[in-house]
C-alpha cells in the first residue's frame, strides 16, 4: 500500500445536526460543537455551532447541504456574517456546489461560530487532517488487453474516512504516462486515460458508499514501461500519488486461420498462447465469429494443454470473417486475469465447385455452376444479337416501305400538276 501525503494540512468540518459530536485525533487542534442542550433541542435550525480553536492558522470548513439549496451564511463570534457574495477575497476561499459549500479561512477569528443553512442531517462532525491515499499496488506481471481491479482508500492519518458524503467532494482519477524509455515499444506515446475510482456499488465496485473506493483499469493499449499517476482532485486543490513503472507486457495470444473455399471443409482457427507470462495449461476462451452477413456464432474452448487451441469453423460464404475472443487464465506467477484479444479478421476466396474432368484427364477448376452460367450467358447474348438483327431489318424494311410511298406520292402529285397544266393551256387555245 502506498501514501500519499498532502502538503499542508486540511482540517475539515462536516457540519450537521446530529449527532453532536467530533472524531478527533491526540494532538489535533478543536473545532468543537457546544454541547446539546434543552433550547439547541427545541431549535435544531440554530444548532449548527461550533469552536474555533486560537491555534489554527487555516482552516477548511465542508458543508454538505440539501440539493439545490443556497450557499450557507458563517457567523463570526463578534456577529459579523459572511456570504457566499460578501467575504474578504485575501482571507477566504469560498467553493459552492449544488450539494456543499468548501470554505477555506486564513488565520480564522478564534471562538463560537455558527452556520445557517440547509445543511443536511444525519452526518457525522469530521475534523480531517494529514490526508493519505492507499492505493493496491498493480500486480508484478500484467497483460495488454487485461482488466485490473485496483482498491483505494482516503485515510485520515490513521483513520479510513468512510463519510458517504465525502465522496461527492473527491474524485480521484488515474493516468498511466510514457516512461520515454527507448527500449519499449510505448516510446514517445501520449498519456492515457485510465478512468476513475468510483464508490457507488456499479461495475466492479462491490459496495456503495463504503469507504472503498474501485478503479477498473482497462490496459487495451500499447505495451511498454509506464508510470501509474493517481490524482486526488478537491476543489480548488489537487495532489498526486506516483507509483514505480510497471512494464505491460504483449498481449499472450495470438491467432492465426487456416481458411478453406470448400464446401464441405473447415477452418482451422489456431490460437497460441505466449508461455512467457501466463500459465498455457490454465487458458479457457470465450469468443464469438461474425460471418460476412453480420451472422453471429458464440464458441468456447474449455480444455486443451501446451500453447495451441485450434478450433474449427464451418464454411458458410466467401467475405470477411471477423473473430472476437476473451481469454481467461493465470499468470506464471498464480494471479487470475482476464483479457481481450485483440479482434481478428480474415478473408475466405470465391469459393470452388466440384471438379470436372478435361479431354486429357487433368482436373478442370471451372465449376458446374460457372460452366451453367457461362452457357445461359452465351445463350441470352446469342439471342440478344439475333433480336437485335430482327429488329434492324424490320427497321430497313420499314424505311425502305416508307421511301416507296414518297416515291409514289411524289410520282403521283407531278402527274396532276401535268394534267392541270394540259387542261389549262387547252382551255385557254379553245377560248381565242
């Protein structure tokens, strides 16, 4: 486990109604309530009082208040108030969020405070101060492609801070940074974005609002030496746990396909397994082949020893087959994993038909399908130029019908113009 520790100290007060009073540390200044009384009883609105000790030279106040609600008012021993819009900006930092108010105070006026406000109930007075985070250190050997489930904790010196409240302050957050070591292949990479620890009881997280705190680390990137980086982020405030580099190694399984154009025949998918890291005898598989008309077909691999499975997949079309695969098992040195390959993909050829037999014996590739084909093909080409023949003559016996009449017509017309014209002249010698 591995701490990191603030710089300067925060003493925090997680104000509320009940129960009154202070989990406090040997030799830790006082921020104190007062004491329950009958009238404080009759007027809880009025209870939210508490003590600043002389000795104190910055203190942070934490406020949890209803969802919604406006910023609290501070009332000073002497009666002065400040508001969230009223305060000395070189004394006070003052961070509202929907849910509580962060009120850090340089050299605070010592004695009875009070604070008016929506302020939520039933939340324990925290005084917090020599804040630690413990992380799990990551496991000695670990895979590309594997998912780590990583534990962290808030620690007041000693003390696990388990205010379910607190979490909606925090965040802490992990990156993994490139070492810049030439000798790996992660050289001159780019930080990563690992994600965050969460306490709400989803994914990996067993309990919700427990004090514990889980990340779930996804290491689908390259291999390489890294430095794990853990940031606790308040507002206004950020500090940074540094863990040593680990190295990720290669992911341990690789596939190869040995694809068929038969039919009746198989592929033969081949996984090997790297016995540098994992343990090869305790690997099972879980993975499913996407056909290339987006089909799905789930599979497994339970059994088998050494570094090969070899699984076998029906021939169904030619396309690309795409192959999706988890791998779980155990590292040389006993740790269960679990992992993803990285997806594989492979392209089945057109397939080939049953083989004829040619004039001399050797085996002809064409297949009874493409011969078939090939025939209706000619077939509707041979009769396609016959009609197109037909046509054509039709057309030039068409036109050629058509020139005829013209030529008729034409023949026809000049005949009567003659006629008209030997009438004409002959009408008119008969007049004079």
């Amino acid at each position: 486990m591995e701490k990191l520790n603030w710089l300067k100290t925060w003493a925090v007060v997680v104000m509320t109604f009940l129960p009154q009073h202070l989990i406090a540390q040997d030799q830790m200044p006082d921020v104190k309530y007062y004491e329950q009384d009958d009238i404080t009883n009759q007027i809880p609105y009025f209870d939210n009082r508490f003590h600043i000790d002389a000795q104190l030279d910055e203190i942070t106040l934490l406020f949890y208040r209803n969802n919604g609600s406006p910023p609290i008012i501070l009332v000073r021993p002497d009666g002065s108030k400040l508001k969230i819009n009223n305060f000395p900006k070189d004394k006070i930092e003052w961070y509202d969020d929907r849910t509580f108010d962060l009120i850090t105070i340089k050299q605070p006026m010592p004695g009875p405070w009070q604070a008016i406000g929506d302020i939520l109930p039933n939340s324990k007075i925290m005084l917090v101060s020599d804040v630690t985070l413990k992380v799990d250190p990551i496991p000695d050997i670990v895979l590309s492609g594997e998912t780590l489930k990583i534990k962290g904790q808030i620690f007041n010196r000693e003390q696990l801070v388990d205010d379910p409240l607190f979490d909606d302050v925090i965040n802490l957050d992990v990156d993994f940074y490139s070492t810049n070591n030439t000798g790996f292949d992660n050289f001159g990479a780019e930080p990563i974005e690992i994600g965050s620890f969460r306490d709400d009881g989803y994914d990996l997280d067993e309990y919700a609002k427990d004090g514990i705190f889980t990340a779930e680390f996804n290491l689908d990137f390259s291999p390489g030496e890294w430095l794990p980086i853990y940031k606790v982020i308040m507002p206004r405030a950020t500090r940074e746990l540094r863990q040593k580099p680990i190295i990720l190694r290669p992911n341990p399984v690789e596939i190869s396909v040995e694809a068929t154009s038969d039919p009746l025949d198989f592929h033969l998918v081949t996984l090997h397994i790297d016995e540098n890291n994992v343990d090869p005898n305790s690997m099972i598989f879980q993975g499913k082949i996407t056909y290339p008309d987006r089909q799905t077909e789930p599979f497994a691999i339970m059994e088998g020893e050494g570094n090969t499975r070899i699984k076998k997949v029906g021939y169904t079309e030619a396309g690309i087959h795409r192959i999706s695969l988890s791998a779980y098992g155990e590292t040389i040195n006993g740790r269960e994993f679990r992992l993803v390959v990285p997806e594989f993909s492979f392209n089945v050829e057109r397939m080939d038909g049953p083989l004829v037999p040619t004039i001399d014996g050797e085996e002809d590739t064409i297949s009874a399908a493409e011969q078939a084909a090939e025939a209706l093909a000619a077939k509707i080409a041979e009769d396609k130029a016959q009609l197109e023949m037909e046509i054509a003559q039709a057309k030039a016996d068409q036109e050629a019908a058509q020139k005829q009449t013209l030529i008729i017509i034409g023949i026809s017309n000049a005949v009567i113009i003659v006629i008209g014209l030997g009438v004409f002249f002959f009408l008119r010698r008969k007049k004079k």
